[in-house]
C-alpha cells in the first residue's frame, strides 16, 4: 500500500512537470503580448516595445522557462505581470472561495444525489424513477449560467431571500458564509447530482440482483432498509469513482460559477489573466488545478480499499 | 448591520481624539462613516498610474495621490496641490509656490523635489507632457517648495495639460519611486492624495480597498470636479471587481453594492424604476466610438478608401446596437467630440449625407479596391466593440467589400494593434475602440489625434499639415483662437481622414439612494466629499 | 472487457412496422433521442428554404419580441432570432458532432498503439495523464483566447481534452482483448499485427465508443455555450446557442424570448442526444455503466 502511495506520487510529480511544459508552450507560443495590454490604450507602440523588454519578454524562451521552472521548483510561482503580487499569495487570497464551493457543492451533491438513486432503483421503473431519472439527465443538459441567472431571478431578486453574489469569510459568521453559497452550490450541484444519481442507480440495482440479496430476500430475513444498507455499501466504489472523475467537471464549473456569482475565487483569478495575458498566474493557477485533480484521485483510489475489501494495492 | 455601526463608531471616535491633540486634523477631516462599496467599469490590474494609462488605473491614481493643479466642474483648471504661481512677462518661466501641509501617507513632507521627478516621469509617458517638453529648457527645484519651468518658447498649454483627465494623469508621487524608469512599475504606492491604498485587505480582481487619510489637509475651497477642498466622508471605499454587468445590477438593487459605475444603458429603464436608486449622468461630454483605419496597407493606404468610410456609416446604428435608449447618445461629426469647447461643423457636409454606401462603393472603386480581404479586429467581450465590428462588416460585405472579423478578447486586439505588418501577415485594416469626449476634444491631450505616422498612435495616420496646425493650436491665445486652429485641423482631416467616428454616448452611473454629493467630472469619478445619509 | 456484443445485431434496421414498434417499446430512450436529432438535424439543413438571414441586422427592430414578422423576436443587434435559432443548430451540431467525430479519432488510434505496444504505453499514457489534469475548460479558453476566435479552433480546443478520455477507454478495451485466447492464436500463427489490430481489436472497441461519442457530443455542445458565456467562444457573429444565450444575458429581464428560445433549443437537443446515449449503452453494453 505504501508502495503503491509512494509509486503514484512520484507519477504525479511526472503529470506535473507535463503539464507544466504544456502550458508554458501553449502560453508562449500562441500570439498575446502582455506589455501591450498593460501600457493602456494611449500608449505608442515603442512605449510597448520597451515595457516588453523590461518584462523579461523578449528573452529567448528555453531562458523564460528555466527561469520560470527553477522559480517553481523553488516553491515561487513568479510575479503577476500587471499587479507584481506574488503569484502564490494571489492564489492563497483566492483558494477559501473555491474550496468552500467546491465542498458545498460535493456534499450536496452526494446527498442528494444518493437519496435521489436509491429512491429509483428502490423503486425501478415506478413512476417516481422515471421522474427522478428524467429529471437527472435534464441536470446534464441545462448550462451552468442558465441555472445560475435563472436561480438569482427568483431567489434574490423577486424574492429577495438570498444575497445575489460575492463571498463571505468563514471566519465572518457560519451563516453569512453559508447564505452566499447556497445558490451557486444549487447551480453548480445540478450537473453533478444528475451524474451521481444515475450511478448510484445503475450499482444499486446491480447489486440488488446479486445472488446474497436475493437469497437474503427469498429467506424473508432481510427489510427493505437492511437491503439498501447492503446494496448501497457495494455500490459505494462507483460512487466514488464518479466523484473522482467529477471534479474535473467541477473545477470546469467552478470557473462559471464563480463569474456568475462574482465568487472571488482560483476559477475567475485564472479567467481574468487569461484575458489579459498574466502568464505567471495561468502557469500557477493550471499547475494547482491539475495537482489537485491528481491527487484527489489518488485519494479516490485508496478509498477503494476502505469500500471494498476485495481490492488490495 | 451591527459590524458596520461599530466600526463607524470607531472610526468616529479616533477622529474626535486626533482632533484633539493636532490641530491640523480638525480641519482635514470631517466626521464621518461606513464603507462605500463601488463597482467600477473595470479591474485595476496595475497599480500604477504613469506606468499604464488605463482609466481604472487613474480612477486609483486620484484616490491616492494628488495633483498640482485640476480641472473643475467647468472644465477650468484650478490649483489643487499648488498655491500660487506666475507666469513671467515673456511667457517663458513659471514659478509655481505648493501650498502648506502637503504630507505624503508615510509621514514625510511633499517637497518639490519629489514634484519635479514625478513630472518628469510622467512627461516620458504623456502626449501632451512630450509636446510640451520639446519647449522646455529645465524644470527645476528651487526650493523645498518652489519648483519652475522654463520654456524654449512660449507654451499656452503648461497650466491646461499639468490639470487634464486623460491618461495619464500628472501624479505626484515621492521621488524614490518618481525615479523609477518610466518604463517599470513602481512598487510602492504612496501618494498625498485623500485616501491610502490598503494592500492587506485588498484581494487582487476581486477588491480594492482605500481607507481615508486623517492626516490629509484639504484646500478650503468648495469641492468641484477635481478640483477644491478633497474632504473624505466615508471611511472606507472599496472598488468591487463584479464582471458580470447582470450580477452587478443585482447586486446593486439588493443594496450589496451602492455605486454602479456602468450600468448597460439597455438596463437602465430596470434601474430608473427603482425606487431606492438614483441614475445620474455624470461625464456629460461621454464618450465617442472611434474607428481607426490602417495607413500603412491597402485599401486604406488610399484616401478615397478612408473618405468611403465617413460615407459608409451611420453613426444612428452604431448607438441604437449597443445604447437602445437615444436619451443617452447622440450623432456628431465634429473631430473634437460634441459639446466641448472645439466642437464645430467645419467640412461635415458628408455627415449629412451618411449613411450613403453608393457613394461609398463608388470611392471603394475610385481606390482601386480589388477584392482583397479586409481585417477588422474585433474584441467580443466588450460590447460596444463586439457589436460596432459586427455591423461595420455587415455594411462593408453590402458594398461588396471582403470584410473579415478577427475574433478575439480585448487583450488580443490590443496585442495585433500594434503589428504593422500587412494584415496577411498579422497585421490589419481597422480596429473600433472608443475615447473619453473630454480627451477627443483636445488636439493634444488624445495621443490618437497626433497624425506622425509610424510614430504616432495605432492607424499611424500620416499628415503633415495636421501636425503643424496641431502645433499652431497649441500655440493659440484663448478659446477662441484655439477654436479657429480647430476649425482648420477639422477642415483638412475630413479631407484625408486619419479616423472615423461612430457616435458620442453618455454613460450614467447609477447609486443608491443614501449616497449624496457625488462630484460631476468627465473621466475619472472620485469619492471624496460622498457621504451615506 | 466486452467483446462483440451480440445485441447489437438488433440496431440493424428492422424489417417490418411490427418490428419497428417492437423496437421502440424495447428501447424507447434510443427512439426518443434518435427522433428528436433527427427533427433537429432536418429542421437545421432545411432552414435555409425558409428561415430568413440570421446575420443580417437591424439595430433600428431591435429586441421585439415574437411576432408573425419575427417568431421568435429579435436580438440586439436586431437580428431575427428565429433565423438565428435554426442556423444555430447548424453551427451547436457541427461542433458537437465534429468533437465527437475527431476525439474518437484520435483517440482511438492514439489508443490502440497504446493498448498494443507497451513501449508507447508508458510515455503515450503520462503525456495523456498530463492534459487530462488540465481542467478541460481553462484549456479551451485559454487556447480559444490566445489563438483567434473561430468555430474550427473552438472544435479543436474542445476536442484536446476529451482525446485522453478516449484513449484510457480504447486501451482499456484492448489490453482486455489482447490476452483473449484467438488474439494470442492469430499472434502464434504470425498474422501481421495491423491485421490483428484490424480484424480483432478494432472491432471491440467499436460499442464503447459509440456510447462514448454520443456523451462527448453532448458534453462538446454544453462546453462550446460555456466558452461563449465566458467570451472565448465561437465568434458572437456565427450564430451558436451558447453565443445567442451569451450575449442576451443582459436581456435576461426586459427581452426574456432572446434567451428562452436557444436555450429550449440547446437543453433540447443535449437532452435527445444524452437519451440516445443512455439507450445505447443499456443496448450495446450494460457494463459500460459502471465505467464511465
């Protein structure tokens, strides 16, 4: 097992230094000039030149990227081009938002996911299974965005029950933390929910037709509510499976949510510097999200081992 | 609810006490409280206003730092950091006096010293600072608090673009970071302006935070435009970074935000009838949609193919597509904005004529345009420029000219503006922006004004008679003869056409209905002399 | 890991209106998505007999609402959004089905070589490990925003992150099939490798990926309206449902039919096309559930 830990960090620092060479190519090759956007609109084009000289931009790039490499290697992401704030402490300011969502979103998600799957498969091809299903894939086929506006529309501003966007601290209040996060976890849940209910589903059902459920039926020894204790703890490895790849649908949902909902977060840092070509902060803010999107696959494949005793590394 | 009343009485009650033991403080500030949170048109990415010219740069130059002379609500300049000052018989040598308490946010004293490194550091970045210091023989401390400039030859202009809006603004900073190359940021954002820059509560794109300055000594005039007495009445103001416009109008109706710099004029009817805000034009001369056209390759090379163009648009669409409400735009066909002191109808015949695409077809052919594709750049998430690109291809495609759209953001726009390769090569033919009314109305202060070609501003329009009069203008005694070299720079540059102009919009902000004593200024909105009631 | 599975005999088109009606009791997800594609898929290629010109604009009839002029109003600029909303699905099918089309590809091929050598295996599957870490999203924006917008790069930019997720199934599939007996008899009595690959491994993969293209389809389109929300989509003049809902955002409140109609429209056919996949994959190979 430990082995096995060790053998898949070690295949992560090789994911990292991938995407890392990626994305700096990808940034560096393509067209965008950042010292035409900082010098501002009434700058001349010499202006330009010479602010993109002081910026280190026109050094060849195999030197840009050691310099960038050796920084990172180092624990320093650089330095915003435009702000010259360090580029972790940007990414540190912004993270409370993103995990705070990330997590309420997860949560929710499973919760309501789960109830919703073990309803239908308890109740396969009922009325209610038809219902929650149909209902599922409709959360797959709805944007982001749409859900979004179409939650502000009713919830705050005809009904005024919720803030409409931003973010409070935790450190501020439960409850003003929580109020701001309850529409975005909704749209943002919805995809998710719809992905996790028809999983649970599918398992549930799965594992109800195994041969002990039924044995354990046909004896008349087992209640309903012991049979989805059973069922659902085998279901749980696809269940976590999905979550595992869930994320990457989240962090891509993320960067939507946090605009709609002006989320001061990881998702819009990295939008915003895309715009306006703030390579140290992409290069940052790529090389975290795809850390943890590895490494919370890591943890999803060692809680195999805790849901289901068959799987040994 | 509870926190803010706590703070503000916290707030109140340090006041009182500084009162008490300085002097100095009971006049600079009065009693006041709370936060004002603002949602600005953009996201200050940059903190420093000499190093790039974007507006919200300067809206955070006028928060922190103060300038030595300002324009007031009648676009006059007015002394702000200096208190008097004189101009020599032969028009040579200005001798400027700064007045008393000046004091930077660190404690130390402003000196002129630190003016004069600020002014030329500015003076490397500004149009209008290199126009005026090709007259300018030295500009020079001469003592902690006289500073003077003398001249080559008489100037008209020293006092007009010492106080003007545009970007850049003349800030005055300290002199270590004054010394800074103009060409670096500098790090360090002191000024002796009404607020100070709160670094530790500000997040990066998300807010930007300005406590208000207790030791800040105001003058004794009444407040106008930049100009007079800077008194802060609010604590604290932060700039909220809110992108989306949906989520900010939302956010302002819910009462989460009290001041919405840019509400989308299609909204504004929502937000007249709410009853708790209050819409308000504040920069009257607005802005004008410009069009730039590249002098350097085909067709626009070809001054029948640039006239074709002042006869191809209908300013009317360009407004209707992306302001709705005629309230809030208006056509102009002068070269100096509507409604600004060098507005005039000299050579505008064709503006009565426009839309006239025959005319335009027939001048397309005069050019011996042959088929070749055109390059309009064009920036989708601004709006304005999404749509003006769209409808400027839609007429062109019309005339059967072979428009193309590059699609991209703004920030890839502004990067291939620059190129002045051929548009097959990377470069193009016309890129849509727009400029501030106040800046389009001065011949000097707008860098797209200057027609020196390579030199010069994107389009790199080339035109040696526009560069003397430009000069002649700066040179001219009053208004009115100021207006008459205007006249004669109208008159030849609608001959060869060095842009185009799609319209003039005013853009109201739109605040909650506790907020009084918003100042009226085109160009940048300041937040001393608000107060919440 | 599936092998040919047999029931895919019965996609086969059935013979008879007795049959056909047996096949949509049985599969009656396939027939619904199915159904509606194809309504969609007629409507969008016909629409140039009677949808009018969804680039020309008006800014003077801008944001009226539906009227026998305009069914379903107009946008901003003017525009008629009925033209706009057909022409759409033109563009939103284009996409989803070109991602679909390319992903599996590449994909496919990228995993075959994967599955089959395992010298490839190792450096193929870290390089695919690398860009699925990429969020899927911020890679297409960022290479839709640094590149110039058009409808060929946002297909290109969607389809980068999906070709792992293909090739992981692709491999899956034939390092299932490798070990399996008439594999390693066709590999004794030297069949040329690109036969085996043809004749035997080819084939497995085929069920999953049809299942699996339909779920990229879906998902291109969704992204295709999310990368035009976030201003780094096709460009706003091409007429996409995620460009049309983008861009009406703002009309969310005084002009509710510029977002309503491309957003039945996308939600529509997402839904048709994630029906068909559903019945798919119930059809051609249960197991696939547990897997994706």
């Amino acid at each position: 097992m430990l082995a096995y830990i060790i053998r898949r960090l070690g295949s992560t620092v090789l994911v990292m230094v991938i995407v890392g060479v990626f994305v700096f190519m990808l940034l560096h090759l393509s067209p965008g000039d950042p010292a035409a956007i900082v010098a501002g609109d009434q700058a001349s084009p010499a202006q330009i030149a010479q602010i993109r000289e002081r910026l280190g931009l026109d050094d060849p790039l195999p030197i840009q990227f050691l310099r960038w490499a050796s920084g990172v290697v180092q624990g320093d992401l650089g330095v915003s081009i435009f702000s010259g704030e360090p580029v972790l402490k940007l990414i540190g300011e912004r993270l409370e938002p993103t995990v705070s969502l990330t997590l309420t979103t997860l949560v929710f998600a499973v919760v309501i996911a789960v109830t919703f799957g073990v309803i239908a498969a308890a109740n396969a091809g009922s009325l209610a299974d038809r219902a929650l299903m149909g209902f599922s894939v409709l959360g797959f086929s709805v944007p982001v965005f749409v859900v979004g506006y179409l939650l502000i529309y009713v919830f705050s501003i005809q009904l005024r029950w919720l803030p409409v966007q931003g973010y409070t601290p935790i450190a501020q209040g439960l409850w003003p933390w929580f109020e701001r996060l309850i529409l975005p976890t909704i749209a943002l849940g919805m995809a998710y929910v719809a992905l996790i209910a028809r999983i649970t589903r599918t398992s549930m059902l799965e594992v109800l037709s195994e041969d002990y459920i039924r044995t354990a039926k046909a004896k008349g020894v087992a209640s309903r509510p012991l049979l989805l204790k059973h069922a659902l703890k085998n279901a749980g490895v696809p269940i976590v499976t999905v979550i595992g790849i869930g994320v990457a649908l989240l962090i891509g949902g993320v960067v939507i949510t946090e605009t709609v909902f002006n989320i001061p977060g990881v998702g819009r840092l990295v939008v915003d510097a895309i715009s306006k070509r703030d390579y140290p902060i992409i290069q940052g803010v790529i090389l975290l999200f795809s850390a943890a999107y590895v490494l919370i696959n890591l943890l999803v494949d060692i809680s195999y081992t805790f849901l289901d005793p068959r799987i040994r590394y | 609810m509870l926190r803010s009343t706590r703070r503000t009485f916290v707030h109140g009650s340090m006041a009182t006490a500084g009162a008490l033991w300085l002097p100095k403080r009971l006049r600079a500030q009065g009693a006041g409280g709370g936060t004002l949170r603002t949602v600005m048109h953009g996201d200050l990415r940059a903190f420093d206003p000499i190093w790039t010219t974007a507006n919200i740069t300067a809206y955070h130059g006028a928060m922190i730092y103060d300038t030595l002379f300002a324009l007031d609500e009648s676009m006059t300049p007015q002394p702000q950091m200096v208190s008097q000052w004189e101009v020599s018989d032969d028009r040579l040598t200005y001798t400027f006096e700064l007045r008393d308490g000046l004091g930077f946010s660190d404690g130390s004293p402003v000196t002129s010293r630190d003016v004069v490194a600020s002014i030329k550091r500015w003076a490397a970045r500004d149009g209008a600072g290199q126009h005026m210091m090709q007259r300018v023989k030295e500009i020079r401390a001469e003592n902690e608090k006289t500073f003077v400039i003398e001249l080559e030859e008489p100037y008209g202009l020293v006092i007009d673009v010492m106080a003007k809006t545009s970007t850049p603004l003349l800030y005055i900073m300290r002199e270590a970071e004054a010394e800074t190359d103009p060409m670096e940021q500098v790090t360090e954002f002191i000024g002796s302006g009404p607020f100070t820059f709160n670094r530790d509560e500000t997040r990066q794109g998300a807010q930007y935070v300005y406590d208000r300055r207790d030791d800040y000594v105001p003058r004794d005039e009444p407040a106008s435009g930049l100009a007079g007495g800077k008194i802060v009445k609010m604590d604290r103001v932060i700039f909220e970074n809110i992108e989306d416009s949906q989520t900010a109008m939302a956010a302002l109706q819910a009462g989460e935000i009290d001041f919405y710099e840019t509400p989308p004029l299609d909204l504004i009817s929502v937000l007249e009838m709410d009853p708790d805000i209050t819409v308000e034009v504040l920069n009257q001369t607005g802005n004008v949609g410009w069009m730039r056209l590249n002098f350097l390759h085909p067709p626009f090379d070809n001054v029948k193919a640039r006239q074709a163009m002042l006869h191809l648009i209908d300013q009317e669409e360009f407004m209707q597509a992306t302001f709705g409400n005629p309230e809030y735009y208006n056509k102009c066909a002068s070269n100096f904005a509507c409604g600004t002191p060098m507005e005039n109808d000299a050579n505008t015949e064709w503006f009565e004529r426009a839309p006239d695409p025959e005319r335009a077809r027939e001048l397309f052919a005069e050019a011996g345009y042959d088929g070749q594709p055109i390059t309009i750049l064009h920036a989708t998430n601004i709006d304005f420029m999404n749509n003006a690109a769209q409808i400027v291809a839609q007429r062109l495609r019309e005339i059967g000219i072979n428009a193309e759209l590059a699609t991209s953001d703004w920030g890839g726009v502004v990067t291939r503006r620059a190129v002045m390769e051929a548009p097959a090569d990377g470069g193009w033919n016309i890129f849509i922006t727009w400029a501030g009314g106040a800046s389009v109305g001065n011949p000097i202060a707008l860098a797209g004004h200057a027609a020196n070609g390579r030199d010069g501003w994107f389009g790199w329009p080339e035109d040696e008679l526009h560069e003397q009069l430009r000069d002649e203008w700066a040179m001219a005694e009053g208004q009115e003869g100021q207006l008459e070299v205007a006249r004669k720079i109208q008159e030849n540059a609608w001959e060869f056409v060095p842009h185009v102009w799609l319209g003039q919009w005013v853009a109201p902000v739109a605040y909650r209905n506790d907020i009084q004593g918003v100042l009226k200024i085109p160009e940048i909105v300041p937040f001393w002399n608000i107060e919440r009631v | 890991m599936s092998t040919v599975p047999e029931t895919s005999l019965e996609l086969r088109q059935p013979r008879s209106a007795a049959g056909l009606w047996r096949f949509t009791r049985r599969n009656p997800t396939i027939v619904a998505g199915a159904t509606i594609l194809f309504v969609v898929m007629a409507l969008a290629l016909s629409a140039p007999l009677f949808a009018g010109d969804p680039l020309s604009m008006t800014p003077a009839l801008r944001l009226r609402p539906p009227s026998a002029e305009f069914w379903f109003g107009t946008d901003h600029l003017g525009r008629d959004l009925f033209a706009r909303t057909l022409y759409g699905a033109q563009i939103s099918l284009l996409v989803g089905l070109s991602v679909a089309a390319f992903s599996i590809s590449v994909g496919l091929v990228i995993g075959l070589l994967a599955g089959y050598y395992r010298r490839v295996d190792a450096v193929v599957m870290r390089l695919m490990d690398g860009l699925m870490a990429i969020p899927a999203i911020l890679l297409a924006i960022a290479l839709v925003a640094l590149t110039q917008a058009s409808v060929f790069v946002v297909i290109v930019a969607i389809t980068i992150p999906e070709v792992p997720r293909v090739v992981r199934l692709v491999r899956s599939v034939v390092l299932g099939v490798r070990e399996a007996p008439y594999v390693e008899a066709a590999v004794a009595s030297g069949t040329r490798t690109g036969k085996i690959i043809i004749r035997h491994i080819l084939p497995n993969t085929i069920a999953p990926l049809i299942v699996q293209s339909t779920y990229i389809c879906a998902s291109a389109i969704l992204i295709e309206s999310a990368l035009s929300f976030l201003g780094a989509g096709t460009p706003p003049d091409v007429p996409t449902w995620g460009n049309m809902i983008a861009q009406s955002r703002l009309y969310l409140g005084p002009a509710p039919w510029t977002i309503f109609f491309p957003g039945i429209a996308l939600a529509v056919i997402v839904l048709a096309v994630n029906l068909l996949g559903d019945g798919l994959r119930d059809r051609l190979d249960p197991r696939l559930a547990r897997r994706m």
